[in-house]
C-alpha cells in the first residue's frame, strides 16, 4: 500500500540546497557534501549559472543518517587487542 506524504515530508522532498547552505544550516562540512557528490553518492539536480551544484535536502539528509549509522557500527571496541609484556 502506498503511503501520502504528509504536507512537511512533501516540501522536504523537493527542497534543495549548496553545499554551502548544507554547512550552515546542518552542520555537514561543504567538503563532505563534495566529496559524497564526486564519489556518486550524492547527486547535484541542478546547477546554477555561477556553477553553484543544488541537492535535494532530503537525498542530503538521508545520506548523512547513512554515514552517521555506518559510522556507530564501525567504531572499534575499547578491549586493546595489544598484549602487555
């Protein structure tokens, strides 16, 4: 069954944002944003005449709880695996 977007998912959905904007507001580093659109993870829907590349904010969103989930499961654990002698 399909879902309906509530009126906020709706406009979440088709804002979009620089990578600039991303920083300000969400505290991503532009340079992450960058490097996720240069690694393919990421896709610009737009890009102005000033070359300014746009993303959604959701795809923006979705890739950050991405990484932050990836990275809580990657953490080492804090046993040293280093044997005293």
């Amino acid at each position: 069954m399909r879902r309906t977007l509530t009126t906020t998912e709706a406009t979440l959905d088709r804002r979009v944002i620089t990578a600039r904007e991303a920083e300000s507001m969400l505290g991503i580093p532009a340079s992450s944003i960058r490097a996720w659109a240069s690694q393919q993870r990421l896709f610009a829907v737009s890009i102005d005449a000033d070359g300014s590349r746009w993303y959604l904010l959701a795809d923006v969103l979705a890739l950050r709880e991405m990484t932050r989930r990836r990275a809580r499961h990657a953490r080492p654990s804090r046993c040293s695996t280093a044997r005293s002698q």
